[in-house]
C-alpha cells in the first residue's frame, strides 16, 4: 500500500491543504512552525486507523487539544485528515469533531469514511492470516527527532518470548524512540538462530530474518560488520576497524541513524518473514529531520541509501539540510543520464542510484502552503527551496563587494 494524495481540512495552520505524494519519495522544507511536522503528524493520524483496525495493534488519534483550526479566535466544528492510496477507490479519513453538539455534526460534511479501508484490510491482511493463507503485512513507521535518545536496555527482564507478525506494527506511529523493541526481537530471533546452529551443528544455518536486519545495517553502515547482541553487560556490539564497539561508544549520527535502520529493518522482516526479501516489501515511513546529527558527507548519501536498502517504501522526509537537496539533485539527474553511463565510466557517478521524478515530490512550506518545488522540465529540485542559503550568500557578496570597493583593505 501507498499514498497517493494526503489532505487535510482545518487541521492545526491550515484551513484545506491538500499534498500530492511521490510515490517513492516526498521532502518537506520550511522554516521552524511551517508546517512541516505537522504534516507528518496529519499522515501518521490517517495511518492510525490501520492499526486501529487490525488485532492486536493500537492506533494513534488526535491529540485532545490543538488539533483543530483556529481563525478569528474561534475553533472550525471539526478537522479532518484524508488519506488516498494508490489502490484505485481506496480512500479513508479520520475525523475529530470540536464538540458532541447536533450543531457541530451538522457542520461535519460527508467524506469517504474508513469502510474501503476496512474492507480492504479485512481481505487482504486479517481472513488470509485466520485462514493460514499467504498474504502481506503492511507495514507503516514514523520516526521523529527523538530518536536521537536511544533507549538502550541494560537488562532483559520483561522481553517478550513470543513475536506475531502483527507486532511489527506495535508503536509504529508514535514518533518517540523505540530502539528497545528492536533490540528485544534481535536478542529474541539471535537465541533462535543459536538453537538451529546447534542442532544443526553448523554455524553456518542463519535466520533470513536477522539476515535481513544484518544487511540493512550494512548496507548503509559499510564499515560496520557483525551486528550482534552481547550480554555481560548487555548490549548491541558491532565491529569497526578490527575493534568491537558497543552502539553506546558510537557518535550521535551513528546512534541516531542506526538505531533508525534497525527498528525499521527488524519490522519489515517481523511483517513478511517468510518472503525472499523482506527489506523489499511495500512500506509508508515517515521521518521528520533526516538529516539530524548526521555529517555533511552523510547527509549527501543518507536518502539514496534509504531508497536502495528499503526498494519499495513510501518515504516521506522533512530536513533543513542543503546537502540532502544537493543529494537528490545529483540522484534525479543521473535517472536523466542512464543511457548515456558506460560500464567503464566513473564510478562515482556509474553507482549512484538513478531517481525518476515521476517518483519524486518536494515542497516548500511557506505561510500556508506547500509549495512545489520540483521544476517539470528539468525534473530537479528548484533554487528557490534553497532560498535562506542563497540569503546568507547575499550578504557574503555585499561584504566581499565593500572590500573590492575599497582596494581589499580592511
């Protein structure tokens, strides 16, 4: 399942917006109070009801308060988020009303409701997986800035001894950190592969699940190897230039992206574990700051190793970062040049992986809308989302222009 279109009727700044989205990929930009979480917000509350209405699985909602619009100092009857899939007539909102007054229902206009979405759900999630037969897991997350606090476990008491596929959707939308789940089926599904090494007596029998997580880490980590859980102290060791490294000895970027990779990989492969690839089945994340804690040089790669590690998810990302914009620049304009890349050609731009901006949707948050902001013609990202950086580069050529007028003396 993905989203196509996401609208939203007086919810928080905004009286109606409506955001197209790409199919691979949508990047919000704006200043701080523009919008931009709030959309992840607004998206993550439309996904609720999915886990709202599969077993076992608890669905975020609105908030109490603040969720409603606000203009003339008065608060809109209701507001209302709209999800649309791709899925032709699949379609579902979510609705919170002001009050429980007749008045305030009445003010409520008629939307497409949650039944297409329930339905939908019911025969190709919730029948097959009573009835035994293949089917899968869809699979949402969102991840917000406080992922940058890990919440590493220091003993395993409370760990669950059991994993349905459903709980790979246990949290998925609350925006807080949950490194602690991953590590919990990680430690979980270790102890399983150890039990079929030896009966086996071969260490060379693996879980594909864990395979699956093992390869996401370092596929985007390629300096780090061996992913594993230690015990005495507890904790998740990885190896690093011939040295084993707890994640806690690691940089904030390291943490705050592994931890990332991990939770995301280790719900995908507890979604569909039985497929060739779980890393390659349909996703919706949602990341607000991509970039935070990350440096320059992995800021420049961190989206086309998502899009490449995770080959079928929905991605929808907001960042402040330039380089990232720079970044999926650089991937649009190689998707122009693929014919013309030889095997032999520089191997810089040969690996870069090709994005087709038929894919792709940028937005610049500004007042309240959402500008678009990928150029048609060019199929790149316009200047304009750079427009605070280009300000900052005024004012350097300002100065620079008094020195020249003044023989460069200061």
């Amino acid at each position: 399942m993905r989203l196509q279109l996401a609208t939203f009727d007086n919810f928080r700044l905004w009286e109606r917006l409506e955001v197209e989205l790409g199919s691979r990929l949508t990047l919000l930009m704006g200043e701080n109070g523009s919008g931009k979480t709030a959309i992840l917000d607004g998206v993550a509350i439309g996904l609720g009801e999915i886990l709202k209405h599969l077993p076992g699985v608890t669905g975020i909602d609105f908030r109490k308060r603040g969720e409603i619009h606000q203009s003339g100092n008065r608060v809109r009857p209701y507001t209302r988020v709209t999800l649309k899939s791709t899925i032709p007539g699949l379609e579902w909102e979510r609705v919170q009303r002001r009050d429980r007054s007749r008045t305030t229902a009445a003010a409520v206009p008629t939307g497409p409701g949650v039944r297409s979405l329930r339905n939908h759900l019911d025969e190709k999630v919730i029948d097959p997986s009573q009835e035994d037969r293949d089917f899968e897991m869809p699979v949402v997350a969102y991840y917000g800035v406080s992922r940058a606090v890990l919440d590493i476990p220091l003993r395993r008491r409370n760990f669950p001894t059991d994993y349905s596929r459903f709980d790979a959707l246990v949290g998925a939308l609350e925006a807080s950190t949950r490194f602690k789940s991953a590590f919990a089926w990680f430690y979980f599904k270790e102890n399983e592969e150890h039990t079929r090494q030896k009966a086996a007596r071969s260490f060379d029998v693996t879980l594909p699940e864990l395979d699956a997580v093992r390869r996401a880490i370092t596929r985007v980590f390629p300096d780090l190897s061996n992913p594993r859980i230690e015990v005495n102290p507890l904790r998740l060791a990885v190896d690093k230039e011939g040295e084993t490294f707890d994640i806690a000895q690691l940089s904030d970027g390291y943490q705050t992206l592994l931890g990332l990779i991990m939770d995301l990989a280790a719900r995908m492969a507890m979604a569909n574990p039985d497929q060739d690839d779980p890393l390659a089945a349909e996703a919706v994340v949602m990341i607000d700051e991509v970039d935070l804690h990350l440096h320059p040089a992995w800021q420049r790669r961190v989206v086309g190793d998502l899009l490449a590690t995770f080959p079928r998810t929905q991605f929808i990302l907001t960042t402040h970062s330039p380089y990232i914009v720079e970044a999926l620049n650089n991937h649009l304009q190689r998707y122009r040049i693929e014919g013309l890349v030889r095997d032999d050609g520089e191997a810089e731009v040969r690996d870069l992986m090709a994005l087709d901006p038929a894919d792709v949707a940028a937005y610049g948050m500004q007042g309240r809308e959402a500008v678009e902001l990928l150029d048609g013609s060019s199929g790149l990202l316009d200047d304009r989302l750079l427009q605070h950086f280009n300000e900052i580069n005024q004012l350097y050529d300002r100065m620079r222009d008094i020195e020249w007028e003044h023989g460069g003396e200061a």
